[in-house]
C-alpha cells in the first residue's frame, strides 16, 4: 500500500504537466476528474473499456465548452488522464473509434452488441467491451455517461425523446449486469448538471460580451473626445 500514489502525488503531477490557470468555471470538472480517475487508478479489477472511454471523453468535452483558451484542452485532457497514470491518446483513439463503430447503425444494433459485450461488433467497440460486467468488474459512473452516448451516436437517435433513450441505456444496462439503480442516479445527476453547465456558460458568454461592448463604447467616446 505504501507503494500508491496518493492524491497529492497526483495533484502535483497534474499542475507539472499543466502549469496554467484554470478558470472559475472549470475548476470543479478539473478536481472533479482528477479525483475520479486517481481513485479508479487504484481499483484492481477496474478496465478502461469502451463506455468508460467515451464517457471520460463525453464529461471533459460537455463540461469544458467555452473553455479559453481552446489551445490549452488537449493539454488539460492530457494532463489529468496522465497523472493518474491513464494514457490520453488511447482513451481519445477507444472513444472516437467507438462512436463512429456504431455511427450509421440503428439504436437496435447497438443495443444487441452491447447485450452481448462486444461481441459481433465493429472494432474496437469489441474489444472495448469485453471486459463489462465480469467478475473482475468495477463500475464507474463515466460508463453510465457512455453507453448513453454511444446510444446517442446511433442512427435514427433523432427521433427518440432523450427520456426514452435513457430508459434504454438503464435496460441494456441492467441486461449487461451493471446496477439499474446506480445508471439511474448517474446519468440524471449528469443531465442535470450538464443543463447547469451550459446555463452558466451561456451567462459567461453574455458578460463578457457586454463587458467587450462596454470597451469598444469607451474607445468610441475617448476617440471622438479626442476629435
């Protein structure tokens, strides 16, 4: 035990590999993942399978919209993914190569590799699966936040009310052996928070805004006073 990297040892890597400041807004996803995925760090039976991949992708994209500057993302994802000893650019490679493997095929399709843990599956959507609710399993709510996701990739989602996707995602997911009452809680708290997220991004957008009209019409006055 004496061996683990503790949380402060996670921390100080993190801020190592991303020595900026992150602003107000984001600071709480920030925390929030790095956290996360230290204490996944230290489960024995815990996989980086596909859910959990597109689902860590799903959280950082949706919470950080707006971020400035944008440069500074791939960094941020990098660093918080690397300091707790995950490799960014296999997580990134598992979640984009999963959504577009179920891109093009309808809700059903989906539902039937994912009742079947990959199997009969495009890869790597295969491969990412196979190890979901095994023995050797430990569940993380980013899983929960992926398989609606990869529900959401798939063709004819358009016409399904959000509501009924997620009851979908609870059923494959109980199907699959993953607690229905725990998918339930995750992805409410989810959506909740992401319509929060992008209501206080929104309010950001405004003042600033207004703040940038406010300095174009003190420069106007300043110009003509000095015409």
């Amino acid at each position: 035990m004496t061996g683990l990297r503790t949380i402060a040892d996670s921390k100080r890597a993190f801020h190592a590999a991303f020595p900026y400041v992150i602003p107000s807004l984001y600071r709480r996803t920030a925390d929030e993942l790095l956290v996360e995925l230290h204490l996944l760090s230290h489960q024995t039976h815990f996989t980086s399978n596909a859910l959990f991949a597109v689902g860590l992708q799903q959280v950082f994209t949706a919470f950080t919209k707006g971020y400035q500057p944008t440069k500074h993302l791939s960094e941020l994802f990098d660093a918080l993914c690397s300091c707790n000893g995950f490799n960014p650019v296999e997580l990134q490679s598992l979640a984009k190569g999963s959504e577009q493997a179920v891109s093009g095929h309808s809700v059903e399709e989906v539902q039937a590799w994912l009742q079947a843990k990959g199997d009969g599956a495009p890869e790597p959507l295969a491969s990412g699966l196979a190890s979901v609710a095994g023995e050797q399993f430990h569940y993380s709510r980013l899983m929960a936040v992926g398989l609606f996701s990869l529900l959401s990739s798939a063709q004819g989602v358009e016409s399904q009310d959000p509501e009924d996707l997620c009851k979908t995602a609870h059923s494959i997911g109980e199907q699959i052996g993953l607690s229905r009452t725990r998918l339930e809680k995750d992805l409410s708290l989810y959506r909740n928070n992401l319509e929060k997220m992008a209501q206080a991004v929104e309010l950001m957008e405004e003042t600033l805004a207004a703040e940038r009209r406010k300095r174009e019409r003190q420069a106007s006055e300043t110009t003509q006073t000095q015409d």
